[in-house]
C-alpha cells in the first residue's frame, strides 16, 4: 500500500473558471490532477467526504494550496486531507511556570461602568402619579373655578 503527499496549487485552475461553476468543477479537476501523478484512471479516485467538506468550506474561496494524502491498493487511489502530527511536547509537574513579561502580556480589558438599578428597572412597573386633576364635565369647573360665584 503505497502512501504518497501530493500538493495541488488549485489557483491555476479555478482563477480561469466562472464563479458560479467552480464549485461544481473544482472535484473533477482535482481526481483528473490525482490521476496525472499517480497513473491511475481519473474513475479510480476516490475523494474521502472529509476532504470534499475541506475543499468546499475553505480551499474554494480562498484558493489555498491543497494538501491531500494519497493510499494506491489495487489501483483504486483514496484521497484523504494531509493531517500534520505534532511533536508531542513533554511538561514537567515540578517545573515552576515562568511570568509572562510585560510584553507578552494581554492587554486588559477597559473596565465596565456601573448602571444605576433604578434606571434599567422598566417606566410601566412604577405607578403613574396624578398631576393635576383637569374638570371634565361643566359641573365640576362651576364648582372648582374660584372666579365663578355661583360655586
């Protein structure tokens, strides 16, 4: 089971396709390019959902260089998205963390203003006062109107 890396620059082919039509050519171009390297038919390619899912959300857009992991058995070539191991780093319990200096530290964030309560409480819950009481009917003004003697 022979493992290959292939990098594919898709900028090359996508820059000269419409933008509504990339997506729907960019797979086929890729499994025609597998083939080229590998000398397998373009119908022998296999392309993992994972990677497709990959190429969809970010390399179509951005127009990044693709890096794909490629298995030959049988002459049927699986495409899978290259995945790099990270060196595993050793810590240890005893050791003391070092202080981070002034530089590397973040920026703190600006402080939040206090918000008096009486103001975020809403207007409708406290109860309206009266102002001052307007007559509504002829009778009441005769009666409250201190120019009028007859009240």
């Amino acid at each position: 089971m022979p493992t290959r890396l292939l990098t594919i620059n898709i900028r090359n082919y996508l820059v000269g396709q419409p933008r509504r039509k990339r997506p729907m050519k960019i797979s086929g171009w890729i499994k025609f390019r597998i083939a080229q390297s590998t000398n397998v038919r373009a119908e022998d390619v296999k392309i993992s959902k994972e990677l497709n899912s990959i190429i969809m959300k970010q390399h179509l857009n951005s127009m990044k260089k693709l890096k794909v992991n490629i298995n030959i058995e049988k002459n049927i070539a699986t495409v899978t998205p290259f995945a790099e191991k990270k060196a595993a780093t050793t810590v240890d319990a005893k050791a003391k963390p070092e202080k981070a200096s002034a530089a590397n530290k973040p920026a703190a964030p600006a402080p939040v203003k206090a918000v008096p309560t009486q103001a975020v409480k809403p207007a409708v819950a406290q109860p309206k006062q009266p102002t001052a009481q307007t007559p509504t009917k002829k009778e009441d003004v005769k009666k409250t109107d201190p120019k009028n003697p007859t009240g």
